[in-house]
C-alpha cells in the first residue's frame, strides 16, 4: 500500500497518535475504541457520553463496527464491561438520557414476556333458590331478621320482602310488572280532575304519560 493509498502520516482524530502504514485512507483512527470515542461528546456536569454519530428517526444510536452498523450502546455496554448483552435484550439507561452512551449508565433490561389472558370462568351461583316451604318458613317465622337471614345464608332486605310478601312467587324473585295503559283506563284518567301525581301513583306511570294523556296527544281516538 502506497502512501497515496493510506492515511500514513497523519495523526489520529482522538488520540492524536500517528497512524501506521497500512491505514486505509478512509480511516482517521488508530483503533476503534478511538473511533467510538470519537463520536462522544462528554458532559462534565451530569456524566453522559452524548453521541455525535449517527441517530436515526427513531433516537436508535448506530456505530459502525468492521463494516457493519450495530446499536452504540450495546457496543459501550460489552466493550468496556466485557460481558454479553445477549441477544433478545434491551439496554436501559439510569439517566433518561436517550444520547447517552456512557457504560456506567447503561444496564441490561429482559423484554417482559406477556402470558395470553385466562378465559373468565362462567359465573355459579352459589345460593340456590329457596323452596316454597322456606318461604313459608320465614314467613312464619318469629325470630328477628338478621338471624333468619343468617340462618338461610340471605340478606336482610331479601328476609323483610319475603315477610312482606313483596315479589315472592314459589321461592323465587319476580319482579315487579307496571301495568301498561290501555284504552279504557285512558278515558278514565281524561275525565279524572285529581292532581296529575296523585293519578300517576294509583296507576303506576309517569306523570309525563297522564299529561299526555289529558292534553288528547295520545288516544286521540276518545271522545
């Protein structure tokens, strides 16, 4: 190799060493850890090897390494703890600084591994229903409500209704039907001069639905 060839003479661009003779002329370091270093920049202050190389889009620092372009922190972190990274890692930093490269920084984090949710169980009812005779039971009994419902493993409101007869049919809860208006009860509430709330609670509807009613915008049918 010529003179003309190489970068024989000069010196390097960190350490200011000479290079030798058989330095290609694209080369201006004497070894690649001049070569990483080159491209740092280091803050006194907070002690981040800022990195001057190259940065893609993304923040992802790169250092080119025998020709092949490799991540800069993970070249820091092995070359100068001598220990592997491993291939499906990640390297962190303790800083929060996403240029710094400086291995005292640096750790190694193992990606979390996300286990496929279990499918939810079919909920049981753990209570059965109770039989007509319990319901008879209760209603007959004279104990108070909190030890009858402790006894049947029920709550107290659930005790009071049974005892009032409230929506209790065999044991199991029913609820409660509104009984829908109809023709006859229309003409009914149109001829009735009581207050509209007091008329709403005897048939058990809105109040909005008897204002309707009286001002003929539904049934318009009655005489």
């Amino acid at each position: 190799m010529t003179a003309r060839q190489s970068n024989y003479g000069m010196k390097c661009k960190y350490c200011y060493r000479v290079l030798e003779l058989d330095t290609p002329a694209k080369q201006y370091y004497c070894s690649l850890e001049c070569s990483f270093m080159g491209r740092v920049s280091i803050d006194i202050s907070s002690g981040c090897w800022n990195w001057r190389g190259k940065i893609d889009q993304n923040n992802s620092l790169y250092f080119v390494k025998d020709g092949k372009a490799c991540s800069a922190p993970r070249y820091a972190y092995e070359f100068y703890k001598k220990i592997s990274a491993g291939e499906k890692t990640h390297i962190k930093r303790n800083c929060k600084n996403v240029y710094c490269v400086n291995p005292e920084h640096l750790y190694v984090a193992v990606p979390r591994v996300y286990q496929p949710r279990k499918p939810a169980k079919p909920r049981v009812s753990q209570k059965p229903l109770l039989t007509p005779q319990q319901v008879s039971a209760i209603r007959l009994d004279t104990r108070t409500i909190e030890e009858i419902a402790k006894e049947y493993n029920r709550l107290p409101v659930t005790i009071r209704r049974i005892k009032r007869g409230v929506n209790f049919n065999d044991g199991q809860y029913v609820p409660k039907q509104k009984p829908k208006m109809n023709l006859e009860l229309a003409k009914k509430v149109r001829l009735d001069n009581r207050k509209t709330k007091i008329i709403a609670e005897e048939y058990k509807v809105s109040t909005a639905l008897i204002n309707m009613i009286k001002r003929n915008a539904v049934w318009k049918e009655i005489d």
